[in-house]
C-alpha cells in the first residue's frame, strides 16, 4: 500500500515539475520574443543566433531543473522507504 502511495506521489511530483518547466519554457519564449523585437535593424542572421543561443541556455537551465527534481523524488521515496521499514521493524 505504502508503495502504492509512493508510485502515485512521485507520478503527482512528476507532472507538477514537468508542468512547472513547461510555464518556464513558455516566460522564457516570450522574453525571447521581446528582447529579439529590439534586433530589428541587425541582420536576420544576426537575431536568429542570438535566439538559438537564448535557447540553448533555455535547454541547459530546463535540464538542471529537471534533474534537482529527479534527486528530490529520489531522495523522498528513499525517505518513504526508510520510515516503512522502520515501522515494520518495531511492529
């Protein structure tokens, strides 16, 4: 049952932080967007490299995030896990 728990609080966790970084893709497109409207008199080639490199940055900081949640899910299932246990232990 305690598993079962676990299962549905990290798929629960999951969708959270997914949902969380899908809103930060989405603030950090439309900064992107402002900050590229100012480049209009640079070449197109010019504004198109500095929105893949904003981009790339984009990508860099989803996946940190991803994966400081990933250790946190971890670390509470391990937690879960430790206090079952224990529990048994002492019933």
């Amino acid at each position: 049952m305690l598993l079962r728990i676990i299962g549905i609080g990290l798929k629960s966790a999951n969708i959270l932080i997914n949902s969380v970084l899908e809103l930060e893709i989405v603030n950090q497109a439309t900064v992107l967007i402002s900050d590229n409207h100012d480049l209009k008199s640079f070449s197109n080639h010019f504004a198109i490299q500095i929105g893949i490199n904003n981009l790339e940055k984009i990508l860099n900081n989803i996946k940190k995030y991803q994966k400081i949640g990933e250790n946190i899910l971890i670390l509470a299932a391990e937690n879960l896990l430790f206090f079952d246990n224990w529990r048994n232990m002492i019933n």
